[in-house]
C-alpha cells in the first residue's frame, strides 16, 4: 500500500487551500507498519504525523511538502525494497517513521548510506543509538530500553523480588528485557521470548501461574497486547499477580481491552494528560481530526512533523541537508511532552513515567501519568557512539 500525498493532493485530503506552488519543496518517504494485527500503531503514528502537516499549512518550513505513506507490512524484506524505491525511483528528500525495528534495522544502513535525513518515528534500536550511530538518523522517541528501564525501576522500588519477564524475540524485545533487568535486581524467575505476532499465550500463561512470582513484566505491542491481557485475565492471573508493562497497554489497545486493562501500569514518555500547552493543543487537535485518543505512537509522529517544521525555518526555508542536520540537533520545536532536547547521538533527552490505564468521563479509555520515575533520563547506549 502506498498513499501519495502531493500538496495539491494533501489540499483536497486534509482540507487545506491556497497553497501556492514555489521553487523548492520537500518530499518524505514515510514508512509504517499499516497491516495485520498491529496496523493501530502505524495508523496512530501516520495519522499524528499527517496533522503536523496539515497544521503547517501543507508546508513544513514553508516548503510545499509532499508526503508518500509506505506499508511495509512488517516485513524487512518488503520494507527495504519499498525504501529502495522511495530513494532511487522517487527522489526523497528524507524519510520518516517505522514501527518496528525489525524493519528499523533491516533499512537504516540502506538509509544513512545514501546520506539521506532519516526522522525516526518509534522504533529506537540499541545499535543505532550506540556504535552504529549516525549524523543522518534523528528520532523523536525514546531508545527502545527507556521506558521498560522506568518499569525495572518501579517494580525494584515497589520491592517485588521474584519476577517473570517476556517480550517478542526480536530487537525490540532484547532490548525491552534488557532495559528492565538494568534497574531490577531481584530474581528474575523466567525469562520468556516468544514469537513475533503470537497471539495464544497459553503456555506462558501456564508458566506464569506455576512459577507464582510477585509480578510480571511484559511488552507486547498492538494485537500481541490486547490476546494477552484478556488471556491474562481469563486465566484468573489478573488481581492475582501485578500486571507491568510497557507498548502493551496504551490508546492503540485499549478499545479492545476497554474495562479489563483498567488500573494497569505502563512505562512511558508521554501521555494524553500530560500537562503543557504544546500537549493540551495536540490532544484536542488530533482527536478532533480523527476521532479517536491519540497514543504515544501519535504523538511521536506529530513531533516528527514539528521537528522538520522547525527544522527547515531555522534552515532558513531551504531543503539544504547540511543545515537541516544542524537545525535538527537543536531540535527546534516544542515537544508535547514538554521536556526534550537531543543527546549527541540524536536520540532524546527525556522524562519517563509510570502511566496508568483509565476510562475517561466521556467513556473514552486512556492512560494517565500516575508518576515520574525518570527526569531528563539519558540512553544507555550514547557513550558508544561516536559522534560529539
């Protein structure tokens, strides 16, 4: 699947007019998982990028910008393909978004190797945030161990001692475990990997109610979330053992899960009731536009959008790659989540909360900051990348 949005295209799409065509433009690649059982999240993080265009007027920067959205179905081989084209067939200036990293992984060499700027909407792998780094790759989310660290350090403070702890078998997964283990330092009871996509947790559910630890941690992101904690709650666990989590409980599985993931807690950089103007704007805007609760992976791409924005004026107006790669590292834009600014290896600086899950007054779920674990927390991986 791919959607072109031209300017004169976004015009008609997204309801703006007027807008005048100039010498220069932009022209993204935007590539997200928009298929399968975890599509929500590519749709939120699409979804929340588009609004950022469309509120520069269809110009971020003031350039004309063309946005081409990519399916890469969550298939690296499908994905690296798709980026090839969108590099060498299509004249991209930049490219945006991914998911998965997986997928993250599979295109980034491909990607920082034809020198093209690379905005990264979620996915925020271990090696790129380390020795892998580039000048090219920026992204506005998190390195992939941030938010499952917050979790180690409240299950730690909270004083569990014996923990179970599963996540997919994949980058993200390793990552996730290992982000938990860095701050946790009771027994770690079982450490289950399962497969990517896996939707029946039956026998980790089995595993769980055997090993009876104090509390679980997992992340299981999209469809994989939503199996598990209804399985989770049908095996009788729920109000039994504590449920930790992180990218499993959010706005892209709570209409699913409705009432029963109420009152559970996650580890997160931002929520909807964060509490700044920049926020408060973006959640009314994006809910207005769409009709639905924005989820982290929204917010992530509306900032995406933002940094670009911000980015190509404090360039001056020009597409000029230099200077945007400048622009960027000063990340000139206010954040929705408030606190933000760039380390050397362009992944950010930030705040991490424990957030929990709530049913709105006008019947809508959410989540919600219940505390914050870390301020202005730092990556883990930043000291093996090369840059300064």
């Amino acid at each position: 699947m791919k959607r072109m949005f031209t300017a004169a295209v976004a015009a008609a799409a997204l309801g703006l007019t007027g807008m005048a065509a100039q010498a220069e433009s932009l022209k993204i690649g935007f590539l997200a998982t928009l298929s399968g059982p975890p599509a929500a999240l590519g749709e939120h993080m699409r979804d929340g990028f588009l609004l950022g265009v469309k509120q520069a007027g269809g110009k971020l920067g003031g350039l004309d910008t063309e946005v081409q959205v990519v399916d890469d179905e969550l298939k690296p081989d499908a994905a690296l393909t798709k980026v090839r084209g969108l590099i060498e067939r299509d004249q991209v200036d930049m490219l945006a978004g991914i998911v998965f990293s997986n997928v993250m992984m599979a295109v980034y060499k491909p990607i920082i190797d034809a020198e093209k700027i690379f905005v990264g909407g979620n996915a925020g792998p271990s090696p790129i945030a380390g020795k892998a780094c580039s000048p090219y790759f920026f992204t506005t989310s998190y390195q992939n161990d941030q938010n499952h660290e917050a979790m180690g350090k409240y299950a730690e403070d909270a004083g569990y001692k014996r923990m179970v702890i599963m996540a997919p078998n994949y980058q993200a997964g390793k990552d996730s475990l290992a982000g938990f283990k860095r701050y946790f330092k009771g027994e770690i009871v079982d450490e289950m990997y399962t497969q990517l996509g896996q939707l029946d947790f039956s026998s980790e559910l089995t595993k769980i109610a055997a090993a009876k630890p104090d509390a679980v941690f997992v992340f299981m992101p999209g469809g994989m979330g939503v199996n598990l904690v209804k399985q989770y709650a049908q095996a009788g666990l729920a109000g039994q053992v504590p449920f930790l989590s992180a990218f499993t409980v959010d706005e892209t599985t709570l209409p699913a899960t409705q009432d029963t993931a109420l009152g559970l807690l996650s580890g997160a950089q931002w929520a909807p009731n964060l509490d700044n103007e920049a926020n408060k704007a973006f959640v009314a805007a994006f809910e207005a536009e769409y009709g639905y609760v924005p989820s982290i992976y929204a917010s992530q791409g509306y900032d995406a959008a933002r940094l670009i924005d911000g980015a190509v004026k404090k360039a001056g107006g020009k597409a000029d790659k230099a200077k945007l790669m400048a622009a960027m590292k000063e990340a000139p834009f206010e954040s929705v989540r408030g606190d933000f600014k760039f380390n050397t290896n362009h992944f950010p600086i930030q705040d991490v909360y424990v957030v929990k899950a709530v049913k709105r007054d006008d019947g809508k779920y959410a989540t919600e900051t219940v505390e914050m674990v870390f301020d202005d927390k730092i990556d883990a991986y930043v000291g093996e990348c090369g840059m300064n």
